[in-house]
C-alpha cells in the first residue's frame, strides 16, 4: 500500500491530520485529501514536506 499519513506542522511539532491519505490535490491555497475510508478534509495552506519512504505528509499553515 502506498498511502501515507497527513499531519500539520504547529509551534514545532507534527500534529496528526488525516491518516492513510490515498488523494492529495492541491488548488490555489488549499489541499484536498481523502483517505483509504472515504474521510475528506480540505486543508488551507501548504505542503511543507512530503516523505515517500516514511509514508509522511506534512503540511503547514499560511
């Protein structure tokens, strides 16, 4: 399996966001995820870091 685990970059920590992330679409300030369960949240801001081996998504406010 290929998803990964969304979480917020806030005051220096990795606060989880939505878990085994399968869609991630970015659109003009704002991040569409769905998951494996059919769970979608809209995040407003940006991708800070994403890590393929670590299945780790980590986005971070504007």
């Amino acid at each position: 399996m290929c998803e990964a685990n969304a979480y917020i970059y806030k005051n220096g920590k990795e606060e989880l966001y939505l878990e085994s992330v399968d869609i991630m679409v970015p659109e003009e300030g704002q991040i569409y995820l769905k998951n494996l369960f059919g769970e979608q949240k809209v995040f407003v801001g940006r991708i800070k870091e994403i890590s393929l081996l670590k299945h780790k998504i980590v986005l971070e406010n504007k």
